[in-house]
C-alpha cells in the first residue's frame, strides 16, 4: 500500500526550503551591497588620478565673456559653478537638473566655460576609464547608486592624500557625511589616518 505525505509533512519541507532561500538571500544582498561600494570606490581612485594628472587647480576666465578686456576671474577647476559636485559638460548640462541637490549652469557660467574651452571632466580626461553605467547624458561621473560624485579643494581637510583636493560618493544611504568624524558611509579619495 502507498503511503502519501501528510499536510504537515509538506508544511514542514515547505518552511525548510522558504528558511533557506531567505538566508541565501540575505547573503546576495550583502553581495551586492559590497561590491557596489567596491565598484564606487574604484571609480572615486579613478577619477581622483585623473585629476591630480591633470593638476590644474583653477581656470582663469573673463569676468564679463562677453567683453575681452574684463577682469580675470579665477575659478575653481571641475566644480566651475561651486556646488561641490564634480562638473559635467556645462554646454550639456540641462536647465533642471536630474539630481535635485546638483546646481544647474547659470548662462554666466555656461559662457564662462565656452570662453575657458572647459567641458568637465570627462571631456578634459580623454582617457578615463569608467565602469559601464557611471557617466550620464550630461557627462556628470555617478557612483554605482546613480548620483553625481562630490568634490572639494581644501588641502587642509585631506592631510593624508597628499593632494590638494577630495573626491566622494555620497554612499548608499544618500547623505553626506563628510561633515562627520567617522564620514558616515560616504566613500572617499583620502584618507582620515596616516
């Protein structure tokens, strides 16, 4: 005679099978998770390199484009228009920004730039290699959560890079941290200990 399983039977081989899935799932998010973070981190070195290669700290341009013989005005190289975001093509870059804390180009800036010859980074760096799905339309470098990569110049805050300028992802959570001791989960170009 045939023995047939039992509803609790099935119950209890049913629960095993939904207990493991959820553990190896656990164990692909956490995966995943690191090798985002490991993925931004090479991009921020990356980027980094370029521009300490590229050393220009600052463009000098026309105050007035417009008028040859205005006074000079010294900007700060890839963050032209001082939103602490790493630039992307000002000629490209759009009138409402996709990430709403990056500021957009003013018509001022956007002059400025076309009299400098200056299309960001990733024009500047001819030769950068980004992982697939870290520059937008605009040429802005994103991190691997899709948001633009920060940057500051004040060789005081980075004592043990050696370099005159920082370069961050924001992290996974969204939220600069760089104001923080430990920098939250932001992702960095220096780092905080010799």
């Amino acid at each position: 005679m045939r023995r047939a399983f039992t509803l609790i039977e099935l119950l209890v081989v049913i629960s095993v099978i939904l207990a493991l899935l959820a553990m190896g799932f656990a164990g692909f998010r956490g995966s995943l998770s690191s090798a985002r973070a490991g993925n931004t981190q090479t991009v921020v070195n990356v980027v980094a390199s370029a521009i300490s290669g590229d050393g220009r700290r600052s463009l000098v341009v026309r105050q007035a484009p417009a008028i040859p013989a205005s006074d000079p005005l010294v900007m700060p190289n890839w963050d032209l228009n001082r939103d602490g975001w790493l630039d992307g093509d000002p000629s490209m870059d759009p009138r409402v920004p996709k990430q709403p804390s990056v500021a957009e180009f003013t018509p001022l800036d956007r002059a400025r730039a076309a009299q400098a010859k200056y299309r960001g980074l990733l024009f500047a760096a001819s030769n950068l290699a980004l992982p697939k799905g870290h520059q937008d339309s605009d040429g802005h470098v994103l991190d691997a959560w899709g948001r633009p990569l920060r940057i500051s110049a004040a060789s005081a805050t980075y004592p043990f890079s050696g370099s005159w300028f920082g370069v961050w992802s924001i992290g996974p959570d969204g939220i600069d941290g760089i104001a923080n001791a430990d920098g939250g989960d932001d992702i960095r170009s220096w780092s905080t200990t010799p």
